[in-house]
C-alpha cells in the first residue's frame, strides 16, 4: 500500500514539473510527462486491469500455476473442446481448490458450455468454504455463485450463501457491494410475493 501511495506521489510530482516545463524547455515535458504516466498507470490502471480480466489474461497474484497452462485450456475452450479443458481444470483444483482462475474457467464451462449448473455451484462452493480470509477475488466468486443460483431458480440458496459471507471479515466495499446483492434479491422477492 505505500508503494502505491509513494507511486502516486511521484506521478502527481512528475506531472506538475511537466506542466509548468511545457513552454520553457520541452524534453523536459517529455520525460517527466511518461514518468507521470507509468506511475498513474502502475498504480491505478493496472491492478483494475488484473482484476477485470480475471487472471486470465493477467494471472492473480494467488495463482501458482504458470500462465502457459491456462493458455492451453483457453485454447481447448476455443476449440470447443469443452470436456478435455474442464478436465485439464480438474486436475488443477485437484491440486489447489483455491486457484481463482481455475475455479471462474471451470464454473463457467459448467455453466454455459456443459449445462451442468449443480458442478458449478459445486466448484465455487468448494472455493469460497476453504478460504480463511476473504478478498476481493471471493466477492467476485460470490456473486457468480448468486447469478448462478438466480438462473436456476435457487433463489433461497442466493441469499443464505450472501448472508453467510456478510458474516465473514470483507473489506467494506466488498462488504457493501454483497449487502447490495443481498438486498436487491430480497427486494425481487417481496415484489415477487405481492404479484
């Protein structure tokens, strides 16, 4: 976290130099404007890029599996070699249930490539019951989870897992943002009990 802020106070530095050197001596400008911007980017833009693709492109820090693995199995997917890549996933959460990118690939395979939606509750149960402390990698699996369970109409099984994990210790943004699933499920069910 320091090195981020530290980052950032650096960027915001190199940016006002580069500002106010715009007219006086231009190379100047240059250089501390793409010092400005490696730190911005360093700091913001690329752990929300890391987050939004999901380790696939940008494996997780969890991930102990070496990119060129997940390569293969994306390769299969496209392919449309459903049953060898779910496979190849299996072995890998033979060996760690907690590889984020394993347990999305697989999930979703499950889900929308194989039609088994009971496999891939299961996998990400599997994922959320072991973990000891929550991070943002659990809420996006909680909320897979929920999505999951709506499709299927278990809307019962959405919201206790939503109030098992509002137990559990989340930062509070993560916290917030299941609070907000949870209620918009039990505000779909009360208007669902009135029709």
């Amino acid at each position: 976290m320091i090195y981020k802020i530290l980052l950032l106070v650096i960027g915001i530095f190199c940016f006002i130099i580069a500002a106010s050197a715009v007219t006086v001596f231009p190379p100047v400008t240059l250089i501390f404007g793409f010092a400005a911007g490696y730190c911005f980017l360093r700091t913001i833009f690329w752990p929300l890029a890391d987050r939004i693709s999901g380790g696939v492109y940008c494996p997780s820090s969890q991930n102990k599996m070496p990119t060129i693995m997940f390569d293969k199995i994306q390769a299969m997917i496209v392919k449309q070699e459903y049953k060898e890549a779910i496979s190849e996933l299996e072995k890998i959460l033979a060996e760690d249930v907690f590889n984020y990118t394993a347990v999305s690939m697989a999930s979703g395979l499950y889900m929308k490539k194989l039609m088994l939606p009971e496999k891939a509750l299961a996998c990400i149960k599997n994922y959320l019951n072991g973990r000891e402390k929550p991070g943002s990698d659990d809420v996006d699996m909680v909320l897979m989870f929920t999505d999951i369970c709506m499709e299927n109409g278990k809307h019962a099984l959405a919201v206790e897992t939503l109030e098992m994990e509002l137990a559990r210790k989340y930062a509070s943004a993560d916290k917030r943002l299941l609070q907000l699933r949870l209620d918009a499920l039990k505000n779909a069910d009360i208007s669902s009990a009135r029709n």
